[in-house]
C-alpha cells in the first residue's frame, strides 16, 4: 500500500509540474516565423491552389497569361524549372496569371504545373514589395525576401533560375 501511495503521490507532482504556465510554455514548440517584406505581402494573398514557402532566399514572380503564345511556349520549361527548385528548397516561384482563377488553374494543370498561383485581378498581389505590374507578359521578376529585385524581364528567364538566384552572388544581403 506504501508503494501505491508513493506512485500514486509521484504522479500527482509530475502532473503538476507539466501543468504550471512556465513548463507548458517551454515545451510547446515554437513555429518558424517567415521574415522579409515579400512574406509578409504573400500572407495576405488569395491562392488558388497552394501556399508558397514563405522563409525563401529568393521569390520569382511569373507573371503568365493562358491567352499569350509565347506564356504557353515558357511554360513548359517553368514547370520543370519549378520541380527542380522543389528540390533545393532556397528559391519559391509564385506564378501571377492574367486569367479568371478558374481558367488559370486550367492553364497551369496543361503543363503539370504545381506551383503557388494567383491571378492579376487579387490587388493583394500588386502590394507585395517589389511586384510591379508589367508592360508583358510572361515577365519575371526575382526578388530578395526583403522585396529587393535582382532580376526584371522576360518570363522565359525562369528556366535560368540557378543563374538568376543563387549562382548570382548576389545574397539577401548584397542585393542593392
């Protein structure tokens, strides 16, 4: 009967050890907050099928159009550019399209396209620092997470995304 006291006691102060406001707030795991200027535009942004990764090295804007030849032309290296990215983890690509959401989701899904989309008629978009409407489509724009453009011009550059981003030297930090 001792020992069933003893347990019994033991268990009652490890209870309440776990239940005190101090040890509930140090074992609760803390989520990674996403920084910069461009992460904190694309919260606010409507997407039609994912959310990008908000803690990037760098963000490319595509902004793309199902009625536009040459957009369908890119798109098929963009696609591909994008699987590879997938798999490096520092780059987000996030695909703008000139379309109504469902005929943008129709566009990107021709190609197998994954990638976090919107399109033009979102304002939410034209805020995040560092988005500028274009005069053309498909445009592309790389940006820092501080919103910082490394790279502004034809959308067929997604394909060059290593050169554009990372193989650059150009860093969060050094971008001007």
């Amino acid at each position: 009967m001792r020992n069933v006291n003893f347990l019994h006691t033991t268990l009652l102060m490890a209870a309440a050890c776990l239940m005190s406001p101090g040890m509930a707030q140090a074992q609760a795991p803390q989520a990674a907050q996403a920084t910069g200027a461009v992460a904190d535009g694309l919260g606010k942004v409507a997407f039609q099928n994912a959310r990008p990764k908000l803690g990037a090295q760098y963000y490319i804007v595509l902004i793309s159009a199902p009625w536009c030849g040459p957009c369908h032309r890119t798109m098929p290296s963009v696609v591909k550019a994008y699987e590879e990215m997938k798999k490096d983890g520092r780059v987000e690509l996030i695909c703008v399209c000139d379309a109504t959401p469902e005929k943008s989701m129709e566009y990107i899904r021709q190609y197998g396209g994954s990638f976090p989309l919107t399109t033009t008629k979102d304002p939410g978009i034209w805020k995040v620092a560092g988005v500028e409407k274009p005069q053309y489509v498909p445009h592309c724009t790389v940006l820092t997470p501080e919103g910082k453009p490394l790279f502004r011009g034809n959308g067929a550059k997604v394909a060059e995304w290593r050169s554009l981003t990372i193989e650059s030297g150009a860093t969060p930090q050094t971008a001007k």
